[in-house]
C-alpha cells in the first residue's frame, strides 16, 4: 500500500497519482461533491472554524490530526487499510481462493448494487442534519454533529473511488446519481426508508446515530470480509471512523436520562417535561421508533439476495473469520418466525437465506448494550423504570413481518389493537412538540442547554468549555 499522499488535492493512499485517468474522473467530480457540500451540508456554519479530526493515515495509532477548520476546507480524501499479502476468500463458495483484486465479471452487477447502497447512506444522513447545528445544546455537541458530518462526506469518498476505480462509465454514473438524489425529496429520494425520516430535533439526532448507525457498523462488518479486497480495505478504515459516531449517539441518549433523572430527583412530585427534561417514558417511544425503523434496513429475514452474495463471497458475516468455524454455510438452517392462518410460527430455513436475520441479530445484541448503559444510569439515581428494546417484529415495512402487526414484545394484534397502543409505544405528536419546544440554542462556552446533562470529558483531552466551534 502506498504512503499517504496529503499534499494532492485529494489527499489518498491509493497512489492516484499514477493513474491520471482516475485521478482525472475524480477531480471532475470534485467541484461537484463541493457544490452539494454548500447547498446540502450544514447549514450557515461554512465560515466557522470547527474543532475538528482528519484522517492522515491508517495507521492504527496517530491516523487523524485535530485542529480547528473550516468545513469547506476539510480534507476529503480516500484510504484504504494496508493490503494484506496472499488474502484468500474467507467464505462462501470461493472460499480460500485468492481475493479478487479486480471485479469479477460474474459479479459485476451486484457488487455494484452494494457498493451503490452503501454510499446513497453517507450523504442521505448529512442532508437529514443540515439544519441541526441552529439547534445545538452545546458547542461541544455542535462540534460532534460537524464531525460526523464531514466523516459521512469522507465515506461518500469512500465508496465513489471504487466506482470510479472498478466500475467505468457505470460506476461514473452512479457517482453523480449520488449527489442528485436527496433525502425525502418526493421525485428522488434517497434508496432507503430511513434515510428519507427528517431529522428535525437532536433527541432524533442522538437516536439516529445511536441505531441508524450502527446498522451502518455492522452492514460494514459484513463487507470488511468481502472476497472483493479493495472493498474489504475501505470498508475496514471506515469502521475505524464509524466508532465515534455511535458514541455520540449512546453518550447523547445518555446524557439526556442523566438529565431527567436529575429533574425527577429535584421535583419528585411533577412531571419532569413541567421543568424542561424529556420523560423517560418519552425517551423509550424514540428508542422504539428508530429501533424499528433501523431493523428494516436489514432486508428480509429470507432472503435469495443474501444467500447469493454469501455464497459469491461478495458479504459475509460480521467477523466471518473470528466468530464463526463453518465459512461455507451449506449444512446449518436458522429458525425464524413467519405468520401463518394468523398465528406466528416457527421454520428452520437454510442458513444462508437467512444471512439478513443472523445480522441483525448481531446488531440486537449490541443495541443491548447500549440499552443497558442507559439503564445503568437509572439505577444509579435509584429511580424505578428500565429501557427496553422493541420486538424485532415491531413496526415492521420489510420482511416476512411487513403488512402484519405486532406489539413491543413481538406478539401479533389485530390493527385496531396496534392504533390504540402506539400512543404509549412509539412518539405521538405532543411528544414531538415538547422535545421541539427544548430545541433551543446554547452556544455560549462552557453551558449547556437544560435539557441535557454535560459529557463527562471532552474530545482529545480538551475540556468541556474549549472552543470547539469558533462562532
């Protein structure tokens, strides 16, 4: 792999350079991501000079710099983990053939579907944030929404360099779709569902990043090990920039119950909502909303897709290598639950059908984790109430639970029955306008707003009150 060239005008350690085509393509396409960035990024901040990190390297200490930039001078580039010599296909039919290098032909239209789907996520998530930043509760949470921002930029990078590496006209084409589609525009909207929800309040946020991303964590998982190695290697470096995400999203949600458990302890005979905190009951309809929401990017619990690009080699499953002994997938069945003559049931399905379902199972247990974080912070205010994640059948619109209703712990019900109990499951309107109503900015050093509690330490040993956003 070669070294990191920082001084190109996309910063890379693909060594554009020698391929002037390439380096071309991309350059044109450029001016072009830029002028999205101004129209569709974040918005009024573009003069603002922002705390913030950049990649500069892969290696596994010292990859990124900090330092105040401003947004539009960010350095976008593309890296990819070090090649590892002689990698063989870890699973699937192919498995321990070498790793393809160049896409194979046989392969060409999925890989790009996947690679397609993967990016239309990066700048989906952006769009639905712009507007974010009036609406800070802190400069430190501010600078966290930029940093995502610019980060989800970098993946659009990402994945724009192998369709213009591997793909020709094709993956040139896909490259500008990608900044045409919008997110929740009606004539183009972005590929899927959730990435068309808006994002207006940054309770949202924080549940967005929190469930939402870490979709993206362990749909990045599952391409790490693709048979695909220039796919694998920037999928990998992405992970890398992924984790900070989802700890804005866990600390975030956090942050808020400390807050309201610090109202309930202050006020114990009134609602917490009376004295400017979100309830915790109203919190548990937003976890139940986004949950939901992020189990449908999964796909199908069976599914011919899945089982396909599991046996080309194209996806595999989240630490395939480490996790698992059988890489082929061939004997072993999965059981999942399907609604018949208006009872569920369950069937044992081969398990490569159901290679959507053992990753989403995957990203259940660790959501659990974080529900458990949450729940830490309750009882260390002794106050009685436990976070829950929702069914996995819950507020389902893909899948063998789509066109079906189900309550919180998975059981079927009857539509009249589901109606009357969302009120209490999932954010009714007047949910939604208290937490709009707290949506107020505090951009001053060191406060914060009152609905949340401040982060127990800064980023990079700086403290809360620094200067995070120069405004």
């Amino acid at each position: 792999m070669p070294t990191v060239d920082t001084t190109s005008k996309i910063p890379n350690n693909v060594d554009l350079a020698s391929d002037r085509r390439l380096q071309r393509a991309l350059e044109k396409w450029q001016p072009g991501f830029l002028e999205w960035w101004g129209d569709m990024g974040p918005s009024d901040f573009s003069e603002n000079d922002v705390y913030l990190r950049t990649a500069i390297s892969v290696d596994s200490d010292g990859w990124a710099h900090f330092g105040h930039v401003r947004m539009p001078d960010y350095r976008w580039g593309i890296f990819l983990e070090p090649r590892q010599a002689d990698r063989r296909i870890p699973f699937g039919d192919n498995l321990g053939t070498p790793a393809w290098q160049e896409v194979p032909g046989e392969y060409r239209t999925d890989l790009r579907r996947i690679i397609v789907a993967q990016a239309d996520t990066e700048p989906a998530s952006v769009e639905q944030q712009r507007m974010l930043g009036h609406t800070s509760p802190s400069l430190y949470d501010m600078r966290n929404l930029f940093q995502v921002n610019v980060e989800e930029g970098r993946h659009l990078w990402a994945m724009v360099y192998l369709l213009h590496r591997y793909f020709g006209k094709d993956g040139r084409n896909e490259a500008e779709g990608l900044l045409e589609r919008r997110s929740g525009n009606e004539d183009r909207p972005r590929i899927l569902g959730t990435f068309n929800e808006p994002l207006s309040t940054w309770l949202d946020f924080f549940m967005f990043t929190m469930f939402t991303d870490r979709d993206g964590k362990f749909q990045l998982l599952a391409l790490a090990e693709s048979g695909f190695d220039p796919l694998a290697m920037t999928t990998r470096f992405m992970l890398t920039e992924e984790a900070h995400h989802m700890f804005v999203g866990q600390t975030g949600v956090g942050r808020v119950v400390q807050r309201t458990c610090e109202v309930m302890l202050e006020h114990p005979d009134s609602d917490p909502a009376e004295h400017g905190a979100v309830p915790l009951d109203m919190i548990q309809r937003y976890i139940n909303y986004w949950v939901s929401s992020s189990n449908d990017l999964y796909g199908s619990e069976v599914s011919s897709n899945a089982a396909k690009y599991f046996a080309s080699g194209i996806k595999g499953r989240a630490w395939e290598e480490k996790r698992y002994e059988d890489h082929v997938a061939l004997e072993g069945s999965y059981e999942i639950e399907r609604v018949e003559n208006g009872r569920l049931v369950k069937e044992e399905v081969p398990l490569r059908n159901a290679m959507n379902e053992v990753l989403r199972s995957e990203y259940t247990v660790d959501n659990q984790k974080g529900i458990d974080y949450w729940n830490r912070i309750v009882a260390r205010h002794d106050l009685d109430f436990e976070f829950r994640l929702p069914s996995r059948r819950f507020r389902r619109e893909i899948g063998l639970h789509a066109g079906f209703h189900f309550d919180l712990e998975g059981g079927l019900v009857d539509e009249a029955a589901f109606e009357n109990g969302c009120p209490s499951w999932i954010p009714t309107q007047e949910d939604r306008d208290h937490v709009e109503s707290l949506m107020e900015p505090c951009l001053e050093h060191g406060k914060i707003a009152g609905w949340i509690a401040p982060p127990a330490k800064g980023i990079q040993g700086q403290p809360f009150e620094f200067d995070y956003v120069r405004l």
